[in-house]
C-alpha cells in the first residue's frame, strides 16, 4: 500500500495517536480512538477476531488461499516498514526525508494487526498464542535456550 493507505478494518485498530518524534520518543495519547464503530468495540482481541471473520466472511476462495493471501499481505506489510524506517532516516537520496517515525510506527501497527489476523485466520485464537509465544521468548532471553 501506498504510504497514508490502510488496511480496511486496521485504522480501528490504532488505539492512540503518536507525536511526530525521534524513535524512542513518541508520546502516546490513548484516550483518542479512531475509526468507525471503535467506541463499540474497545478491546483489542474482539477488534482482531472480528477483522478476521469479516475478512473469512468476503473471501471467495478456498480457506488455504485466505490464509496464503494473509501471508502474503504480511510480507507487503514488512516491506513497507522498511520503507519507511528508510524514509525517517533520509536514507534514500531520491527521495530524502520522506516519511516520519510516526509513519514507522503506524506500518509497525499494520505488520502486528496483520499477523495477529493471520493467527485468528488459522482457527486460533491469537491472544492466546501471542501471550505463549511471548512468554516462550522470556524465558529464551533469560536463560539463553530454545525450549517450549
């Protein structure tokens, strides 16, 4: 996507508006929400299963299509990370300071929203497989193995 372009359904998911900052330095205003329909369905999780049935519900291929296509969009979302990381530190000389780390951060978003999806799309539920993966990687970071 285009930079300012969104994922239908994703704006819903930015729960706080970031000042324009160096990285490490944005402000977080979290009593500002956007999106349609957002102060109906405050929490996160109900956001990202609801996303991903809307998106099984459209579909018109087959559910290994879905889920590829999902994956898919994962990479596309990666990528435009990159760019703008890219952009915020003026690193390509066409195209100087073309983005800001808020655009770093909303793409950032994107990538998350995109795969927690990705994970509801598969049948499971994503908080749960989030928070066990991330304790899986406390304990790696703390003990230095690889172990379930």
């Amino acid at each position: 996507m285009a930079t300012g372009e969104q994922q239908p359904g994703v704006r819903a998911l930015e729960n706080a508006v970031f000042t324009r900052g160096s990285p490490g330095t944005a402000q977080v205003d979290r009593t500002h929400r956007t999106g349609a329909g957002c102060d109906a369905m405050t929490d996160s999780w109900e956001i990202i299963n609801s996303l991903a049935e809307k998106l099984n519900s459209l579909s018109t291929v087959p559910h290994e299509q879905e889920l590829l296509g999902q994956a898919l969009k994962l990479a596309e979302e990666t990528g435009e990370v990159a760019e703008a990381a890219i952009g915020a530190l003026s690193m390509n000389p066409r195209n100087g300071n073309s983005h800001t780390w808020d655009d770093v951060r909303k793409e950032a978003c994107d990538v998350a929203a995109t795969a927690l999806i990705l994970i509801a799309r598969t049948g499971a539920d994503p908080r749960d497989i989030f928070e066990s993966h991330l304790h899986f990687l406390q304990r790696r970071s703390l003990t230095g193995e690889a172990t379930e």
